[in-house]
C-alpha cells in the first residue's frame, strides 16, 4: 500500500483516536458478578438477576463426565456434542469420574474451558468426589477404612489425614468432598458400617469434627485453596435401620434422634462448621429425611445453627415419588425437598429439570429456586471458581508419591489394629524365632482396602509386608485356603462398583484350597490366618443385583472350616482379620490363642501388620463398635438403658463378646486414684476429674484413658454409661503420670419430654477406665443454680435449661 501523503497523516490519526474513544466510551462494562473486588452477596444478586429457569436449575443440579469406554481416550468421550447436550446452561456440580491424574486434569479443564467460554453466563461448575478414607480415584493414597481410623481415638492423626486427602483432591481440581459419615452404627449387618467411626455420638461428634477441619482447613468454615468443602452425612438415622437394610425405615423416636444420632452433627456444626449437609435415604418415623422441614430447617437450621448447604444423596429426590411415594410426580418431588430445605439435587437433574416450566408462574417456588441458587453461587464465589487457574498435573503427581501421605497412611494403620487377644502372650513375635512362617487365607496377599477407596500406586499385602519384615531369617509359605465369594477382581474400587450376582464360592474348590493349606500349615512353625471379608460381600447395597447388607456376622464361606482344620493340626495359630464391621467368631473366638483386628487398614496394610506383630509398634487401638457374640445378640451397644436387659439369655449371656472402648497392648496399665475436684458443683459450672495412670509392664506403650458418665435418677430415662471424654496418653515403662478431664455443663444435658436441652441436680457417677467395661467409679452430686430459670418436669424434678 502506498504511503499517504503528509498533510493526510495527523487527519487519519484523529480520526482513528475517535473511533477508539467511540468504542471505549459505547462498550458494556463488564457484569459486576465478573469483578472479584466486588462483594459477594452484590456478585451473587447480579448473577441471579441475569439468568433464565434454566439456568437457575442447572445450577442447583448435578451432572456426569463420561467414562471413556474401552477403546475410548478421555478425549473421545468428551465430545464437543456431549459437553454442548449436557451444559449448554451450565452447571452447578460434577460428579465423580474413575480416572488417573492425566486424564482427569485433561477432562477438568476441558469442561471448565467451555463452562467458562462456551456458556452465556460462564458460571463455573463444582467438581464433586468421595474422600471417605483417602480420594477414591486411581493413583491416590488409601487411608484405613473409617471404622479402623475410628479405632485409633487420635484426633490430631486424623485431621492430617484428612488434610492430605484434601490437597490430594484439590489439586485434581476437586472442591467438594461427599465425606464424612457419622452415622451412629447400631447393627452391623448394614454393609456401609465400614464407613462410619462407630456406635457412640459423642465420639463420632469429636472425630467427625476432626475430618471436617481437616478437609476444610480448620475450623472457621472458610475453604482454603488446598482444601475442599466438606459434606457431613447421613442425617439422619441411617446407621438403625430396620434388618441393617440399608435405606429401610429408622424406628427412632425423637429423643432418641436427638441424643444419638443427630448429636454428631450438633457437635460438629458447633466446632468445625461444616460447608454441606446431606440427608439420608430412610424415613424416620414416617417421613423421608429428603422430605423432613422439621429436621433440616427448624432443627439443623434453626437449633443448630447450620448455616451451609443441603445437598440430596445420590437419587434421594426421586425417592420420594418412586420408593417412598409421599408424592406422585417428579416434579412434585423437587418441589417437596426444596421446601423441607435440601438446595441441590445429586447426581443428575432427573427432578429439579421438572420445574423449569413452572418457574415465573408461581411466587413461592420461585423464591425457593432463587435462594437455592444463592447459596450455590455463594460458594462459588467463596472458593474463588470464577478466577481459577486451569489445572496442572504435575502436583497431583508428586502428592500421590509423597513420603508425607505414606508415613500417615502407615502410622494410620499401625494405630487402628486393635488386639483382642494374646493368650500365653505369643506376640509380640521375635524375628527368627520361627523359621517357618504359614500365611494362610483369602486376604494373605491382598490388600483389601475396602468401600470407597482410591487406587493407591504401592499397597502393601499382609504377606509382602512379612516377607519384607523378615528378611532371609525366616521361610514365609503362602496358601490361598478358601474363596470368600464367587467372585473377586482384587482391586477394591472394582468389587465395590462393578461387581454384581455375588454367591458363595464353589464348595468343590474350596475343598481343594483347604487341603492345599493343611500340607502349607504342617510345615510351618506358626500360622498366621488372613480371613474376614471383602469389597463384594459387605458394601454399600444399592440395586437388586448390587447387595450389600448380611443377615449373618459369621466369617462368609469356607473361612471358619479352614480355621478350624488348621487349629487341627496343633500349630500355633494367629488370627489376623481384614473387614469392615464386627464379626461374629463363635467358638474360633474362644480356640484361637491370638487376634488382631486390622480393618480394612489401607495401601499400608502390610507393613502396619509386620509392625505389630513383629513388636516394632505396639498395638494401641480400641474398639468403637461392639462385637457381638452372635447376631442374637443384637444390639451390642454398651450405651444401655437402665432397664433395657433385666435378665440375660438362657444359655448366654448378653454382653459383648469385645466390648466397645476394648484393646490390649504387649504391656499393662493400672489406674488408680480417681479424684473430683470437688464433691459438688452447679448447673452452670465445669468440674474436673482425674486419676494416676501408670504403664506397669516392660514396654512403652499407649493408652487410651475413657471418661464415661452416668446420671443416677433423670426424669427421662438414660443409658447406663457415656462417653464423655478421652485421652491419648503414651507412657514409658514403669512410667506414672496423672491425667485430668474436664467435665462441661454440656456433658451433663439432655432432651426432657418437651424435647428441651435441661440439666437436671442430682447425683451423678463418673467412671474411668481402659474400656466400657473397666473402669473406677465415683460419685459427685449437681445442685440447682439460684440463678438460672426453673422448668417444672411432670415426676417434679426441677430442670435448668441448657443451651
């Protein structure tokens, strides 16, 4: 092009600076729900002014990333077709997709790219995930199964764990963790025992408040950038159905809902502030908790002080019209859940897409709508979605093969392995000492790892971690033994999810198996049994052909045979069991000399079991759950009430075969002197309690002191003993030390007929011991406060309300 002329240069600048200044001055400013300096409740009107039905829906609804098939990349699943089918108005949340790092950074970022750039308003998505012992996605730390974590009482192991998991999930771009459960656990025939922390409300109160903050980053409610929102579950119930079915009808009345099972959610909303809340699948007392105002608003909301957000379990809304049937139509479902107080519908939007054509016709739905998809946009803002960077997969890598992650993992393990019994004191066992060494059984060289759980790149089996423990100084033999079931793809994740149609094994080849571990076992000095359960047969039930719940406690299959034929032989026998609830030994339980509970212990599941039993750890863990002796003696649960077993069985007793609080170490501890503060004390003020503790054995070891309490004469009948305080206390050989407990009004309230929190005078008994069942007692008395409001109980003992 030729050059203009001089005169014309200065003409065609000013006429290009109008231009400029023409654009400048007639462009729309940007949204003010764009401006992160702005404040958040001002972006999150902004937003809601501008969206259609539409997208208010798709914002308080869910929806999948596709799993590539099996000659399918991540790439040609993820098509431009189905981002476009299934986000073209957004979305509020993604559910989980069972992908390794690279993978699963390359969907994540592909889906923010066009939720960001392909959508009118670029509102980004949650990615959802299920933290509940460690991420569960391939290459990601397995941690022990809850239930084994629970064992360890070690608050501060527990919260770094969860920390870990956290920054694992966050930096495979996950915001929200469907974790933790703290459902009270009543019958252990319910197959997601595994994933609760046991069968007391205020233990699982302090652990559940524990993972909250370590999954949220402390306790203040804020969500840091390496940590993820947390989701407290199941409200409530769900831990007492009827059979241990799961989903079945609570039979619970409100007293009893109160002071068990939603007191773990009172505690931890009140100390760890929990981003999300979400109800459970069952009815209590005739109303679906999916469907329950009273619970969720007037009493989480309103009581409690919750103030997150309530998410739907998986399906739960459409239950309501196609299992419970308290409504008859989808859309009559969401309009239900959105009025008893639940703000987003997971995993996909089969009952919120219903009132997409109802939305501007009807005030008060419209009202519910719109605050839901406030509370959802709050927390975006909160977690700073709208200015997230694209993902990186480099940290993820170097997290999922950290030293740190292992070394918890590993001490998580070592501290959840409880010992129920060491009879003649065969452990702690001495390398060399037995040249042959018999590892028999279907969990020998596995490492299960239980429901839920991620693919970890290194687990470590019971028999590589012996083998790796003993060195050359000993011959470690191996047999199978027996199946457990019919089937078993040794990998975790895969009976969990996959596998369906579970039977017993073939009787024909466990036979074979049998006979194949007695030649193992009598050339061996010792025998170690690996027995108990696995991914398929105790599980999360969800489909007729996807069962996971057990009318039986027994050892499934051929496993007590085998243990029987091999005690048969006159070996020395360890039992060593990997499961997710308690079982049932019968007579195995009095024969067998040793026993040691490792859960589902983890990807450290091996070495943790070399440790204890080898004595490089000494076993420290306590039960949270009860065993029963059989499943006629259900329930095992050592909160009682006064008056709730006057007469034992014929022929049995009714006390638990281990009871809950129970564990032996390789040394002894003594308690003695236990002392009040003083022998009364008011309404409104603290009391502290403690006693001598002395490790009177040859070992260092740890403790775990429990502080249990009993309210002697109350106006409405309470359990015999609770829980209400505990300590870690390690201790030297031959060390002493004094241990002190402070008792808070709170732990002397209840809920009185009026279902108001009171503290009632009298006497009361505190009792401090090693389990539920050894403990020193004594006495101090409560005595009105002058000061504080009197209600009147009908048998006319005077009450202080507690709040």
């Amino acid at each position: 092009m030729p050059a203009l002329p001089s005169p014309l240069r200065p003409v065609l600048l000013a006429f290009t600076c109008s231009l400029l200044a023409l654009r400048l001055f007639s462009a729309e400013p940007a949204p003010l729900y764009q401006n992160p300096a702005a404040p958040i409740d001002a972006r999150v009107n902004d937003l809601v002014a501008r969206m259609t039905p539409q997208e208010k829906i798709a914002q308080i609804t869910s929806h999948w990333i596709p799993t590539p098939k099996k000659d399918q990349t991540i790439a040609q699943a993820l098509t431009p077709e189905f981002l476009e089918k299934t986000f073209a108005s957004g979305i509020g949340s993604i559910g989980p997709c069972h992908l390794g790092i690279d993978d699963e950074i390359f969907a994540r970022n592909r889906v923010k790219e066009f939720l960001k750039t392909k959508t009118r308003l670029g509102i980004p998505a949650f990615f959802h995930d299920e933290l509940c012992h460690g991420l569960m996605k391939p290459e990601a730390t397995s941690f022990p199964a809850p239930i084994g974590l629970a064992c360890t009482w070690n608050e501060e192991l527990i919260e770094k764990l969860y920390a870990m998991s956290a920054r694992e999930a966050r930096a495979r771009g996950t915001h929200h963790a469907l974790t933790p459960v703290v459902d009270v656990t009543l019958d252990p025939r319910w197959g997601r025992t595994e994933e609760t922390l046991g069968e007391d409300p205020y233990l699982n109160g302090r652990l559940g408040t524990a993972i909250i903050r370590g999954l949220q980053g402390g306790a203040t409610g804020e969500i840091g950038p390496q940590s993820v929102m947390a989701t407290l579950k199941h409200l409530a119930g769900h831990g007492a159905s009827e059979g241990g079915l799961n989903r079945s009808p609570a039979h619970i009345g409100p007293i009893e809902l109160r002071e068990t099972h939603i007191a773990p959610f009172a505690t931890i909303i009140r100390d760890a502030k929990p981003a999300t809340i979400m109800p459970s699948y069952n009815e209590v007392d005739g109303i679906p908790s999916h469907a329950n105002r009273a619970m969720l608003q007037d009493l989480v909301r309103g009581e409690y002080g919750f103030k997150g957000l309530f998410v739907s379990d998986y399906d739960g809304v459409a239950h309501l019209f196609k299992d419970h049937r308290v409504v008859s139509t989808a859309a009559e479902a969401a309009r239900l859940t959105l009025e008893s107080g639940v703000q987003m519908e997971l995993p996909i939007p089969e009952t919120f897409s219903q009132l997409i054509p109802l939305l501007g016709k009807d005030a008060a739905l419209d009202k519910l709508v719109d605050d839901a998809v406030r509370a959802v946009l709050r927390w975006k803002f909160q977690l700073g979605l709208f200015e997230e960077k694209p993902l990186e997969a480099a940290p993820a890598h170097a997290l999922a093969k950290s030293d740190e992650s292992r070394a918890l993992a590993l001490q998580a393990a070592c501290e959840s392995i409880v010992l129920l019994k060491n009879d003649g004191g065969l452990l702690p066992l001495t390398v060399g000492a037995h040249k042959r060494i018999a590892v028999i059984g279907p969990n020998a060289d596995i490492a299960r790892l239980g429901g839920y759980s991620g693919v970890p790149l290194q687990p470590v089996s019971l028999l590589e971690g012996l083998r790796a423990r003993v060195g050359n100084q000993a011959e470690i033999l191996h047999a199978e033994g027996c199946k457990i079931a019919n089937k078993d793809a040794r990998d975790a994740y895969t009976n969990w999810k996959e596998l369906n149609d579970i039977a017993l094994a073939d009787p024909v080849e466990d036979q074979r198996l049998i006979t194949e571990a007695i030649t193992v076992a009598e050339k061996a000095d010792l025998v170690i049994l690996a027995l108990g359960e696995n991914e398929v047969i105790s599980r999360e039930s969800w489909g007729k052909r996807k069962l996971g719940d057990l009318a039986s406690l027994d050892l499934v299959g051929a496993q007590s045979e085998l243990a029987r034929r091999i005690l048969a032989t006159g070996k020395p026998v360890i039992l060593y069991l990997s499961n997710g609830r308690p079982l049932s030994l019968g007579e195995l339980g009095d024969k067998i000399p040793v026993i040691l509970e490792g859960w589902y212990a983890g990807q450290e599941t091996g070495r943790a079991a070399a440790e204890i039993l080898f004595g490089d750890t000494n076993p420290s863990g306590k039960l949270t759950i009860s065993f029963p002796r059989t499943v006629g003696h259900l329930p095992a649960q050592y909160r009682r009430k006064p008056y709730s077993a006057p007469y034992t069985y014929m022929f049995s007793t009714h006390e638990a075969q281990y009871p809950f609080g129970f564990g032996l170490s390789y040394t002894t501890f003594a308690y003695s002197n236990l002392r009040v503060e003083k022998p009364t004390i008011t309404t409104t003020e603290n009391l502290r309690v403690s006693i001598d503790l002395k490790n009177t054995g040859t070992r260092d070891g740890v403790e775990i002191a429990q502080l249990y309490l009993r309210d002697e004469v109350s106006s409405v009948t309470r359990p015999v003993m609770e829980l209400r305080g505990f300590q870690r206390v390690a201790l030297k050989a031959g060390e002493s030390k004094t241990i002190t407990f402070e008792l808070t009004p709170e732990a002397l309230a209840f809920y009185n007929r009026d279902l108001k929190r009171v503290i009632e005078p009298g006497a009361f008994t505190v009792m401090i011991g090693g389990s539920s069942v050894q403990t020193q007692n004594a006495r101090f008395e409560v005595l009105t406060n002058p000061d504080a409001p009197k209600n009147s109980a009908s048998n006319s003992k005077s009450q202080t309300q507690h709040d």
